[in-house]
C-alpha cells in the first residue's frame, strides 16, 4: 500500500502566509501603479510620429517645424496644426514627433532651427522626480519585503507552523502519520493467509468496534501487541488491515523516526503521539521497526544511547499510563524480537505476542491470487504449481514475482502473462538476472561438469530434495545453478537428511577432482554452507557421536548488543578442538561417500555434463532419464 499523507496540515502554515499576503498586495499594486504612470506619462506614448534623424531636418527645412525640445539624445517637437474640414465644422490637428540625435555631434542642427526660426526648448538629461524617487526607494522596499518574508518564514518555523514538519521547536511534534477512519485502505480480506495471526486480532478490532460489549465481561484490551516475523510476511500490511477491519484512526510511525541529534526529542514526541491517539480514542498506535529504539538497555559498548534509551524509558511510561480501559491499542513490528529490552515484553506492556511465519502452500496459492486479480492470465497458467515450487517465499516475493512476470510480458509485447513468463520471473527472483558472461570452452566445461556432480548427487542421495532444473547460464552472482525444489515444507530436519544436503553441496568439488584430476575456486560457497551445516549439526543439534546430545554456544549474539564481548565461552579449547575434529571428520567422511558414488556413476555424470554443454540449461525429466539411460 502507499502510505498517504496526512489529513491534519500544520496549522500554522496557511495563517503565516496569510499575514504576509497584505504586504506583497501592497506592492504589487505599487509597482503596478508606478508602470501605467511611465507609460502614459511617455512622450513616445502622446501620438508621437517617430521620424528619422534625417527626415527630422526636411521637416525643419520645410517649414513643418514650430517648436521642439531637446533631452538627451532625444528631441521631440509640435509640428504645424492642420486644419481638416468637416460638414459641421474646421477642425485643427497638433502633431507631435520624436527622434533620435546621432552619436556624432551636428554643429548645424542649432543653426538650421535658429533659420527657420523653430522655438527651442532645452532639458537636462535626468529623469523626472518620480523616477529618481523610484530609483532611490526601490532597494529599500525590496529590502523591507525580503525582511518581512524572511522573518515570516522564520516565526512559522521556529513556532512549529512552518514547512512539513516545522521548525526547531516543532522537534518535539510527533512524526507519525495519521490515516482517519476507513483511509487506510485494507481489511482482513485483503490479507491472505495468516490465519492465526487474524484470529488473535478480531478480538481487538471487536473491542474497538464495541468496547461496551467487552467491558461488561470484564475483559481488558491489551495495551500492547508485538507482531514477529521474517521480513517480507505481511506486518505492516496485518497492522493496516487492524485499523480498516476495526474503522478507527490509524497512527504510523517508524522507531527510527523518534530519534533526533537533541536529547530528549524522542520521548517528547512519543508523548505527543500518545495525547494525540488519546485524543481520537478509540484509535490504533502503529510502531514499525521498534528494535530501532526497543533494543535491551544497557548493553552497549560504553553505555547506552542516551537518546535512545530516554524514548524507550519515555514508550514504556506512555504503556504503563494508559487507563485500563482505554481504548488505544499500540501495534509494533520486528523481525529481531531477541534485542528487545525484557521491560518492554513484559505483561502490561506488550501483553500478545503475535508470530507470523513464512506461507505454507495454501497460503501461497490465496497471496498470488490476490496478486494477479489484475494481472491478465494465459490459460496455461498452473498457480497450484507455481505455489509448490515458491517453497520459503514470503508474501512480498509473490508479490515481486507476479510483477517481474507481467513486466516480462510488457516488454515481449505479450497480450497477457503465460506460465513461462512466470517461471522465468521465478528464476529470477530466486537465482538473479541472467548475465552476459563471455566463458571460454575450458571454464564453460568445468562448469558443466560441476553442476553435473550436484545434480547427480542430488538423484542418487535418497534423502535429499528432488531436483528442478539445472543449468550453467550465469545468474546473479554464480556461473550455474543447480535447483532442488523440496515436495513439502520441513520444520524438522533429521540429520540423514542433513547428511545427503551436505553431500549434495559437496557433489560439484567431487566432480572436478574426478574428471580434471583437481579441484577449483567455483565450490567456495559450497564449501562454506556445508561447513556452516556441518557446525550445527555437531554444536547445536548434539548430532556427533564422540560429543553427544550437548549443545555448545559459540557467537550467537551480535556484536551492537556488547553481549558477546562480555560472555564467556562455555566449553574449554579442549572441547572447541573436538567440535573442530568433529566437523572436518563430518564432512571429509560425506566427501568420501559422495566420491564413490559418483565413480560408480561415472557414464552418467560425463553424459549429464555433455547434455549440459549442448542444452544448457536441463529440466528434471531431462536429467531423470539421462540418468537411467545405461551406459
């Protein structure tokens, strides 16, 4: 959703402009009235005749001439009346003119006029009164106009009435913005599974709606509830549906924005926030992002952010004041609930906590509905299918990829959007854009025959995930893409499962030393997953024999909570050699296995890595019967 902007405009603002509107009235007019003065009173604009400097002196020569006057370079004169008859009466005509002097001085000009005995009539060549007095006064209306203006703006900002957000004594105004009943756009029916998370937020938006109703059965609102989840599954949207399902003003606001460079801006405009939701009760407080300012007090390195902590100190004050009946509901987003501070997840503040996890199918399937309602549709497309191979997509990601779909339509001049734009926008959601990477014919091999091996691996390990596709066009940030594509979601990993993922992984070095007699640099992000499985499986999961069912702790938490710098290990170096030789046994024994299996299967990795060079790219059909097809 696009976040509107909000309907409560900075009071001051219009009234600011107002009082300085007279002034600029003012002079306006003047200006105005200063220009029609020049025109009229303009020589030029008195029915002047403009002549020509020599026309001028036939004019003179000939008599036509009875007076004229000298300014400047200009002179403009009378010629003789004209007496024009009528059928009532004689009327006469004064005509003026008006030229120009030369540049080059004219000693006969005074002469000729003296001879023909013109009336001569000289001015200096200042401007009149009122010009000069323009000149003089003009600079310092300017400069009055400019002060009036400047301090204008000024007043407004420094009182708050100024600009978006005022000015430095408006820091303490709260930035949140406010959406009035119905505005903000989205109702449960526009949320797509979370079921769950629905369920638990009915019983607020019943409350709002009827508080009566609730406060008969003695029943409290929560103060507080804390949505969780990964980025991407819907907190922000869930928080939007809460206040349209519920039909109650709705303030937005980032943790990020109640933090300024001033000590104690944020707690004061935390409190303005809470008078103003107070205010509109029954309404709905939203805090998106709050470990921006929620993390755990105390535990920086050299202390806390004073700024910081003061806001955190100030939100939990606000929580703890509101009147058991209240109905104001804070609603706060984040996707690291383990930084938050103890007091801030305690009962009485943050009374729900509400977890929103990845879509499982189902799920999938009503996200993408929602999301292509608009989006024309081919025939051919199999949203069912296209659900099953979105496994660990959040909604944000369907949402991405209908876009990219339809955007790879556009610009193909497709008429609608067919099954293979939207696997190819899948393929690029998950794997990145292809890249035009020139390969040479030795490197374009080795690749093939890499990808080769985990494909191979991958059909002959029986727990590993089934495969997709392979292919050795470049994408995002590797040179082939071997996928695998689980038939459900798995919440469990069991450590045979475990054990042929990390075989898998190992599948592509594997190939390279079989078939070039050495290995590559291409397996280093191999190498690091399967080593990273590896330490868990042996520290986190008590899957080693030799160490048993223990779990050992080692730079969990992160370093901006000044925890880790602080806690011991809890197991000796003796241990940490063991996790050590425990790990490399892990994987070097898997390696072994895997180098059997594909020795064995050797015809079949040399055909997958021909097919490969010729195709490409090679779907799951394609690998399953290269495979079965005998040497």
């Amino acid at each position: 959703m696009t976040n509107k902007q909000p309907v409560n405009k900075p009071k001051g603002s219009a009234n600011g402009q107002s009082q300085l509107l007279p002034w600029w009235r003012y002079l306006i007019w003047f200006f105005v009235i200063m220009a029609f003065s020049w025109y009229w009173s303009s020589p030029a604009q008195n029915q002047s005749q403009r002549f020509s400097y020599t026309e001028f002196k036939d004019k003179v020569r000939a008599n036509e001439v009875t007076s004229v006057t000298l300014q400047g370079d200009r002179v403009s004169g009378n010629l003789r009346q004209l007496h024009i008859s009528t059928a009532t009466a004689e009327k006469k005509v004064q005509l003026r003119f008006v030229t120009t002097l030369p540049p080059v001085d004219d000693p006969e000009l005074i002469s000729l006029l003296e001879q023909h005995q013109v009336e001569v009539d000289a001015k200096s060549g200042e401007a009149v009164w009122w010009v000069r007095a323009l000149i003089g006064i003009l600079p310092w209306l300017l400069i009055i106009g400019l002060y009036w203006y400047i301090s204008g703006k000024m007043q407004g900002r420094m009182t708050g009435t100024g600009g978006p957000w005022g000015g430095i004594f408006s820091f303490g105004k709260s930035r949140a913005k406010r959406f009035n009943k119905g505005e903000s756009g989205v109702t449960f029916d526009d949320v797509a599974g979370l079921e769950n998370a629905k369920l638990d937020l009915r019983e607020i938006t019943g409350y709002l709606k009827n508080p009566d109703h609730y406060r008969k059965l003695g029943a409290k609102i929560p103060k507080g509830i804390l949505l969780m989840g990964p980025p991407g599954t819907g907190k922000t949207l869930l928080a939007k549906a809460v206040a349209g399902e519920a039909n109650v003003p709705f303030f937005s606001i980032s943790g990020s924005e109640f933090i300024e460079m001033f000590v104690g801006v944020g707690a004061s405009r935390v409190r303005d926030m809470f008078a103003s939701a107070k205010k509109d009760a029954p309404a709905i407080i939203f805090i998106d992002e709050i470990d921006s300012v929620g993390r755990a007090r105390g535990t920086g390195l050299g202390g806390g952010h004073d700024e910081r902590e003061q806001t955190l100190n100030q939100i939990l004050g606000e929580m703890d004041g509101f009147d058991p009946h209240a109905t104001v509901v804070v609603l706060a987003a984040t996707n690291r609930p383990d930084v938050l501070d103890p007091a801030l997840m305690r009962p009485g503040r943050f009374d729900r906590k509400i977890t929103l996890d990845l879509p499982d199918k189902k799920s999938r399937r009503a996200i993408m509905d929602i999301h292509a309602k608009d989006v024309p549709l081919a025939e051919d497309v199999d949203l069912d299918r296209l659900a099953a191979l979105t496994i660990g997509f959040s909604g944000a990601d369907l949402e991405n990829l209908i876009n990219e779909a339809a955007l790879l339509s556009g610009r193909e001049d497709k008429e609608n959007v067919n099954m293979d734009a939207l696997l190819n926008a899948r393929d690029k959601v998950v794997l990145g854009s292809r890249r035009e990477l020139i390969v040479s014919n030795k490197e374009k091999k080795l690749i093939a025959h890499h990808e080769a091996g985990h494909a191979l691996t991958a059909s002959l390990l029986p727990n590993a995930d089934p495969l997709d596709k392979v292919t050795i066009i470049p994408r995002g940030r590797a040179l082939g893409v071997t996928e695998q594509i689980p038939k459900e979601e798995r919440y469990n990993l069991q450590q045979s499962y475990l054990h042929d993922r990390i075989g898998v992984m190992l599948g592509g070095r594997v190939s390279e030393k079989i078939i070039f007699g050495e290995v590559s640099s291409g397996a280093e992000e191999d190498l690091k997953q399967a080593t990273l499985l590896a330490r868990h499986m042996v520290t986190h999961w008590g899957m080693s024999d030799q160490l048993g069912p223990v779990a050992f702790r080692r730079g969990e938490e992160h370093i901006f909570l000044g925890r880790e710098m602080a806690q011991q290990r809890d197991f000796s170096e003796h241990t940490a050699q063991i996790i050590d030789d425990e790990i490399c046994k892990l994987i070097k024994g898997i390696e072994q296995e895997v180098m059997k299996l594909l020795k064995e299967h050797r015809q079949q990795l040399e055909n997958l890595a021909e097919s490969l060079l010729e195709k490409e790219t090679l779907e799951a059909e394609e690998i399953q019967s290269i495979i079965d097809k005998k040497a």
